[in-house]
C-alpha cells in the first residue's frame, strides 16, 4: 500500500465508495433496461403474419372439397381430422414444418392427377 496523508485517504475512500455505488447503480439500470427475449420466441399464429400460410390454406382447401379428401389427407398425414380442421378452417394453429412440406407434397402430386393419399 501506498503512503498517504490522511486526509486525502478519507477522500479516497469515498471515491471508492461513490465508484462502487455507480457502478451497482449502472447495472441495475442496464438489467432493468435489457430487452425481453420472450417477444422473439413466440409461436407465430395464422393470420396476417403469415400470407404464405394463407395462400397454402385456400388451396388445401379448395383441394379438399370432393367428398373423403379430408378424411385421405389426414390419413395420409398420420394426423386427426380435427387438427386438419383447425390448420385449414379454424386457423387457430399452425402446422410444423415437416408437416408442411407434406402437404405441399400432397398437393403437388394431386395437381399432377396422382392422389398419394390413397
């Protein structure tokens, strides 16, 4: 340790006390202030935050307008019709990707006059 004059010592100590204290202060401020990471990871819902969903949705469901379809696709998707009905009618959920793909898939083969759900 250095030596020093008492009296600048007490003026050290509280400099060094006024430091810490800023410096609790600053991160409290920049904890309180940090953007919440649970906007960015919220489940997207149908809507008009997904146009390609939509426009999906409208040819599936077109597609499905002969009499059975339905029932076959979710067979075929290995789903119940219940939850077909939510993606494509009710709009109140959202299909995974994988799930997706599959029926882009089906609806590519039924365009090209093979039904794959059979």
């Amino acid at each position: 340790m250095i030596p020093t004059h008492p009296v600048l010592r007490q003026w050290l100590d509280l400099s060094e006390a006024l430091r810490v204290a800023a410096y609790t202060g600053a991160r409290r401020i920049h904890t309180a202030l940090r953007p919440r990471r649970t906007q960015s990871y919220r489940t997207r819902r149908p809507g008009t935050d997904s146009p390609m969903w939509n426009v999906c949705a409208t040819l599936l469901r077109r597609a499905l307008q002969p009499y059975g379809a339905k029932a076959r696709l979710a067979r075929y998707l290995g789903i119940p019709r219940q939850r077909l009905n939510d993606f494509l009618h009710c709009r109140s959920r959202l299909p995974d990707a994988e799930l997706t793909l599959r029926l882009l898939h089906w609806l590519t083969e039924l365009r090209a006059g093979r039904d794959v759900s059979l």
